[in-house]
C-alpha cells in the first residue's frame, strides 16, 4: 500500500468548495495530504478550516491568481506535490443560442483556466518536477446535445493534457486526466431535476446509476501516488461504463 501513500504530499485542488472537488480535497485529507482547496469567492471556502484544509479564494480566469498561490505553497512547504485542476462550469444551452459572454465565460474557466495554472505550476516547479491532474468529462470524448461548448472545452483539456505531458516530460512531470460520467452532483440538477431525462440517461449506463462524487476519488489518489509514477499523458475515465458501449 506504499504505492499509493500520500501522506505529507501537498496538493492544490480547483473547484474544491462542492462537488467533485469537495470529495477529492476530503478524501486526500483523510489520507494524510496537506490539502489546499481552491473556490472562487470567499464565502465558498468559509467551512474549509474546520474540516482541516486551507482554504483559498482562486479566480481560475485570472492568470495571476493561481501563480500566487502556487507561490505561496511553494514558499511555505518547499514543494506543490501536485495540482489537480477540477473547477468548471456547465450549461444546457443550445447551440444556437449562446451569447457571447457565457461562451466565453465558459471558455475562460474551463480551458483557459486550467491552462494557466499548469503554466503557473510549471513556471514555479520546472526544476523540481510536479505532477498534474486535469479533470475533464466522458464528454470532451463522446458528443451530447446541449453540451457543445462544454464538450469542446472538455475534449481541449484532453488534448491539452497529452500535449503538456510530451512537452514537460524531460523536466519530470506528468500530466493525465480523469474523465468523469454523470456525477451525481449539483451539475447535474439539469438531469436529475426531469424524471423522464434521468430515467433515459440512466437506461444508458450499464451499472445503472449516476456515479458518487466519491468515485472519482480513488482515481485521483492513484494518479497523485507513486503508484502511478510510470504513467503520463493518460485519461482514466470513471464513468460505470457509459463510453464503453
């Protein structure tokens, strides 16, 4: 159980206040991580000291907001052990309908953003190695109707992350993805709040249920762990089977 030991490690979560995120930074918690989890207005992290995470206000569309923050880690432990970008956002807007301010807003947290703290991350670490997690969705890999944009920011992290995993390679990093299905989390709502929608979205998955925000966690610890250190450029997908078919 060494390989997958990730006590004393720190590591930076987006998107940590709810959802995926907040399971994620719990669970490295519990395994003995120095967590700092990352959401995007003060009253978001409020319940993060308590629970024994730093919390940190980070605008993922801000080029410098990460930078800082990864910084200041950096200063106070010697190292970041690893950065896991999960903060995104979602829609159900048709196609023809975006407007340009939600398109970019889109755009700007869910690919530029993680973008720019894998910079930020590499600009601060590019002697010392580092290991990334980027969090995506089945959907950047398969089309859905009323997900266009959404899945094309998706299917750029992918993208994105191979590429990084090439290029930084030599100076130790590693760069994967986990790709989520449908998590039952307030993402979701759009889903679960039509019956007949949930009841055809889960017709489609073998195992029959919307996956628990605690599923992806044990992806996440193997991919921060040793004992994935022969592994980069890689998308683990955690979906009960939904793109296998």
């Amino acid at each position: 159980m060494k390989l997958f030991d990730i006590t004393g490690k720190t590591v930076l979560i987006t998107g940590a206040s709810r959802g995926i995120g907040k399971s994620i930074a719990l669970g490295f918690r519990d395994a003995g991580a120095i967590v700092y989890g990352a959401g995007s207005r003060p009253e978001s992290i409020e319940w993060m000291d308590k629970e024994g995470i730093n919390g940190v206000v980070v605008d993922v569309r801000s080029e410098k907001d990460a930078f800082n923050v990864i910084g200041k880690i950096r200063e106070k432990h010697g190292k970041l052990n690893c950065l896991i970008n999960n903060a995104g956002i979602a829609t159900n807007t048709p196609a023809s309908g975006f407007k340009e301010e939600e398109l970019q807003n889109m755009i700007q947290t869910n690919y530029t953003g993680v973008f720019r703290n894998c910079q930020a991350y590499y600009k601060h670490h590019k002697k010392d190695g580092g290991n990334i997690i980027n969090v995506a969705s089945v959907l950047g890999m398969v089309g859905s109707k009323l997900a266009s944009v959404y899945s094309g920011t998706k299917g750029a992290v992918i993208s994105l992350s191979k590429a990084l995993a090439i290029e930084w390679c030599n100076s130790g990093y590693r760069v994967n993805v986990i790709c989520p299905g449908l998590i039952d989390t307030d993402m979701t709502d759009m889903i679960k709040d039509k019956e007949y929608i949930l009841n055809q979205v889960l017709a489609g998955i073998p195992m029959g249920r919307l996956g628990d925000p605690e599923d992806i966690l044990g992806a996440a610890i193997y991919l921060a762990s040793d004992a994935s250190k022969y592994v980069t450029g890689q998308t683990l997908v955690v979906d009960g089977g939904l793109i296998a078919q």
